[in-house]
C-alpha cells in the first residue's frame, strides 16, 4: 500500500479535492433550492441533469482524450466546472440551474476518465487491487469532507459556492506538477447489452435497479433534509451517514462476497436496504438518530452492492469479456441514474418529504425480488470458482471500472495457473 501511495500521491491528493467540491456543491444546491422556493420536482430535474451529463461525459472523454490529450481536457473541464459553480448563486433559476447540472456532470466525468487513467498506469498487476482499495477510500472521504464544509458559511450567502470552485480549480494543480507522464489511453472493446443480458440477467437488471436507488440518495437527500426542516448542520450529517454507511461495510462485505452464493447476499442487501428506508419513512421523522440509522444503512448497502453486482457477472464471462462488459454496466447503471432523482422528486411532490423513502424502498424491494426469482432460473456456481470481489462505487467511470476488470481478470488467470491442491 505504501507503494502505491508513494507512486500516486499526487493524483490521489487531486481526487480528493475533487470529490470534496463535488460532494459539498450537490449537497449546497438541495439546500439553496429550498430557501430560493424550488419545488421537489423542479430539484429532481436538477440533480438527474448531473446523471445524464455523467453519463454522456463519460462515453465521451475517451473521444476527447485522443484527440487532445490528458492535460488539457482536464484542465479545460476542470475550469468549465468552477465557472459553473460560481454562477449558481448568480442565476437562481431551476432551468438554468439544471443546464449547469449537466455541464458540470460531463465536466466531472471527463476529469473523473482523465483521472482514472492515470491512476491505472500507476498501478501494476501486483498492486491493482491496493489502488482499487485506496481510491474508494479517497472517494468516500472526500464526500464525507464535502458535508462537513456545509456549515462553514450560510447556504444563502456565496461563499458556499466559491470553495467547491476553489477545490475544483486547485486539484489538477498537483496532479500536473507531478512527475508521473500522461498515460497512453485505449478503451475495451464493449459487449451489447443483448450479450451482457443473456450472460448475467441479474447483472444487468440489478445495476440499473442500483443506479435509481443510488442517484435518489445522492442528489435527494439534501432535498428531502431541507423539506423536512433540518438544520443545515442536520443536513450535513444526514449526508454524511449515507457515506460513512459505503465506508464501513465495503470491504467486510467484499471479504464475505468471495466464500458464499452471491445472489443470497444481493438479495439480503437489498432487503436490507428495504428495510433502511421503511425505518426512515414511518420513523425518521421522529427521531434524528432513527433518520441516521436509515441514512447509514442505505449507503452501507448501496454502495458494496455495485461493486458486488460487477463480481457476480464476471462469474458467468470468460476473463477476454470482463473488461468489454464495464461499459455496458456502467451505462445502465447511469441510464437508471438519470430515472431515481425524477420518479423520487414526483413522488415527494406527491406525498410530502416522505416519498424520497418510499422511492429508495421501492427500487430496493424490486431488485430484491429479482434476484429471488433469478435464484429460481440457474443453479449458482460453486464459490471456489468465482472470481474476486473488487471495491468500487456508483462515482466511478467506466476507466475505473474497467481498472477492477483487470484485477479480476489477473486474479482468474493466476487460479488458473496456480489451482489450489485437490482442485
């Protein structure tokens, strides 16, 4: 681990200081938006416009990586989202502020691309996954830190909006001081959604499931705070418990993913998550600690979930598919992104604050009850002969993805090479 800290300090430094600009800028705006009167809807189509710019942003930066090369894409995208962020405070309208969502969601993703394929040529097939491990964890604090700067200034006001700017505008700086080279940049070739269907039906599904629950809590939960009328300190750490939740259980729900059938842990995570957001929707309006508990298990679920979907429909592909398959699950996932904010903002519009709970609940108990019915259609395959669980989140881009594809990958080939006795 110390090698690869000492290899990448200076990118991992850069993508902390985006995530927290990130973080505390998609959290600023569910809060602004209630003290300028927009309504749950109006903010919905706010924060699903940030999914959608993700996702065209991110099946599009390769494109404009090859043309122009690594350092001036993320510096020009860099640069756009500061100048967004700025304009926010200036131009309060739901509309405008929708078209700066999207821009500043393709922006982040080209960065995020940009990025990540640095942190790729850093790592070798000794240390991919210790740079896996590393930049989930980067990704995770920095959202945390994010939160916690939303009580430094009043939300009304326009400091709020200069940090993430200033964050934003400063986190290429060590990145392109560094010494590291821009790497060459090449993509997988992609499988059709058709093939990645009848490989893994639950793979598909599920992460398209997982991207509207996951969008929900990432551009909502500001907004639900603000309409349930916590304090802005409240908001912040409501936020947070989503994101300390991703922290605490990614690894020893990776560790248990190896060694037993992974649909039943799918299954017994979305129920879970079932029941986090049944708990926050008759009872978080009672008691904060009650609203944290269902906050921190949401996003205790949510999270490993991702990385645990990509694990089981590699169990079912020949290791020259796995990294062809990263792009399509990344763009369903981002598909059913752009829907969780949308159908969470009608239904919040419809039956007050509580509808961004009863969304999350029921895209949880959907996919809960795919992956029970798919436990009915084939047997599992034995838990020596799946491959490894790789730590992952719904932020990443299909680089990312695809960086944990080859971990797989180099993990398959050395079993194979090296069975263990008796095998």
């Amino acid at each position: 681990m110390l090698s690869v800290l000492n290899s990448a300090w200076a990118l991992l430094l850069g993508l902390l200081l985006l995530m927290i600009g990130n973080g505390l800028q998609g959290t600023l705006l569910g809060v602004r938006g209630e003290i300028e009167g927009f309504s749950a809807f109006e903010m919905s189509i706010v924060m699903a416009a940030y999914f959608g710019g993700f996702l065209g942003g991110s099946r599009m930066a390769p494109g404009m990586i090859a043309r122009v090369g690594h350092v001036r894409v993320f510096s020009a995208l860099a640069s756009m989202v500061s100048a967004v962020v700025i304009l926010f405070p200036v131009i309060t309208d739901p509309w405008a502020w929708s078209i700066g969502r999207l821009i500043i969601g393709f922006c982040f993703s080209g960065v995020y691309v940009t990025a990540e394929s640095w942190l790729n040529n850093t790592s070798t097939n000794e240390t991919r996954g210790q740079t896996l491990a590393i930049y989930v964890l980067v990704q995770m604090i920095g959202l945390i830190l994010g939160q916690a700067l939303l009580v430094v200034a009043d939300p009304s006001g326009f400091v709020l909006f200069v940090i993430p700017a200033v964050l934003v505008s400063i986190s290429f700086a060590p990145i392109l001081l560094s010494v590291s080279p821009a790497p060459a940049f090449g993509t997988a070739k992609r499988m059709t959604l058709g093939d990645l269907y009848r490989a893994s039906p639950l793979g598909l599904v599920g992460m398209l499931l997982l991207g509207t629950v996951f969008s929900a809590q990432f551009g909502m939960s500001a907004v639900y705070g603000a309409e349930s009328g916590l304090s802005v300190r409240q908001i912040s750490v409501f936020v947070s418990a989503f994101f300390v939740g991703a922290l605490v259980l990614q690894y020893p729900l990776g560790w248990l993913s190896d060694r037993m059938d992974r649909r039943v842990l799918i299954l017994a995570l979305a129920a879970l998550g079932t029941g986090g957001a049944v708990l926050g929707l008759l009872l978080g309006g009672v008691r904060t600690e009650l609203l944290l508990a269902a906050a921190f298990t949401i996003g205790a679920v949510a999270n490993p979930l991702y990385s645990l979907l990509i694990a089981y429909t590699n169990d079912f592909l020949e290791p020259d598919d796995m990294a062809a398959a990263s792009s399509g699950l990344v763009f369903v996932n981002g598909v059913g992104a752009i829907v969780g904010p949308l159908v969470a903002g009608w239904v919040m519009q419809v039956i007050g604050p509580a509808g961004f709970f009863a969304t999350i609940a029921g895209f949880f108990a959907a996919l809960s009850a795919y992956a029970a019915w798919r436990m009915t259609r084939r047997p599992a395959p034995a838990a020596e002969e799946t491959g490894s669980y790789a730590p992952l989140g719904p932020t990443v881009t299909p680089v990312a993805v695809e960086l944990a594809q080859e971990y797989a990958i180099d993990t398959a080939l050395e079993e194979q090479d090296n069975p263990e006795p008796g095998a």
